[in-house]
C-alpha cells in the first residue's frame, strides 16, 4: 500500500472531519444504523434512534453524578430529518442544568451520508433529564463539581 505523503497528510484533518459538525459541544457517541434498524420504508425507525439519543444522553450526566442514573424525563423530542441506512450518526451533548439530583442535557444528531459527495446534516435534537439514584432507586444528591 502506498505511504500517504506529507501535503496529503495535511489534508487528511479536513477530510476526515467534514465541516458544519459542531465544535462547542461534546461528542459522546457515533453509530451506525444497519438494516434491521429500519421500517418498512428503509428509513430508520424512531424508536431506535430515541434509545441511541437516550444513551447519549447519559454519558455526561453519568460524569457528572459519579455514579448510577436513571432518565427521568423526555422533554422534547424532534426529528428533523429522517435517517438511512449506512449514515454516519454524531451524537453531541451539552449539559444545560444541574440541580440537586437531576441533570438536564441538550443532544444533537448529525448524518454524515453520501461518501461521495459528503455531506452533514441535524437529523435529531432533543432535551433529556436524568435523576442520580443510590442503590435503593432513589434519588440522590450530586455530588459537588
Ligand atoms: C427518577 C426517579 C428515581 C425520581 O424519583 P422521584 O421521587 O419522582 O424524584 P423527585 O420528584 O424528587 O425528582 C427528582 C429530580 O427529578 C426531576 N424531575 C422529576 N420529574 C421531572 C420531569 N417530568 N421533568 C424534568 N425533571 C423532572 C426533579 O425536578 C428533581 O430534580 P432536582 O432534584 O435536580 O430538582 C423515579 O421517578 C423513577 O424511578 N422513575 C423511573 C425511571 C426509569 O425507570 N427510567 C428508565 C426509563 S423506563
């Protein structure tokens, strides 16, 4: 196989890393749907991308409760574009509030699709609470940051 080239190494960031991905929140998962992901239609079916969304959602309420979580609350759900087979899912999250035992985060979903002419596109956005718990399932302080 031939060694990539130093101009080309230059390049290959920018490649790799189509432009309009967002750069001021965190990337916590990507995925990729494959055909038993889909409906009828060949489109991906919500419910899939809802459970995608929801362990995204997590992983930085996870950090920051130190410990077990639980979803307390979907509070709002949008799908903005519909997704395919063989897209390339970004999710993005941003924590939007601390209280005293939940955090609430805010998850974006980018497609990445057509490899040959790629482009990104928000398919999903969505706002999700989760509640620290201790063992017995109950509510929990966080812990100070
Ligand atoms: C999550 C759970 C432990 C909360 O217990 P609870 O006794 O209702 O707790 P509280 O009323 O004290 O609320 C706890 C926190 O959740 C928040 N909360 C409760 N309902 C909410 C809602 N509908 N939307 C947003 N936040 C909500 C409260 O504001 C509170 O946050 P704060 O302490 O930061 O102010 C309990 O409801 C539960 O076990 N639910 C099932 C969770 C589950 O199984 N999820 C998986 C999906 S099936």
């Amino acid at each position: 196989m031939p060694e990539i080239t130093g101009a080309e190494q230059n390049r290959l960031p920018d490649a790799l890393t189509p432009l309009k991905l967002p750069s001021d929140r965190e990337l916590v998962m990507r995925v990729m749907p494959m055909p038993a992901d889909a409906n009828g239609n060949g489109d991906i079916f919500g419910g899939w991308i809802m459970a995608q969304v929801d362990l995204a959602g997590s992983v930085l309420p996870a950090r920051i409760a130190k410990g077990r979580i639980t979803t307390v609350a979907v509070n709002q759900f949008v799908f903005k574009q519909p997704v395919s087979i063989g897209d390339l899912l970004s999710f993005y999250a941003k924590v939007e509030r601390i209280g005293r035992t939940s955090v609430t985060v805010h998850v974006e979903v980018y497609a990445e699709r057509n490899p040959a002419d790629l482009h990104v596109v928000k398919v999903t956005e969505a706002n999700l609470t989760y509640v620290a718990i201790d063992p017995d399932g109950k509510p929990r302080l966080i812990p100070k940051l």
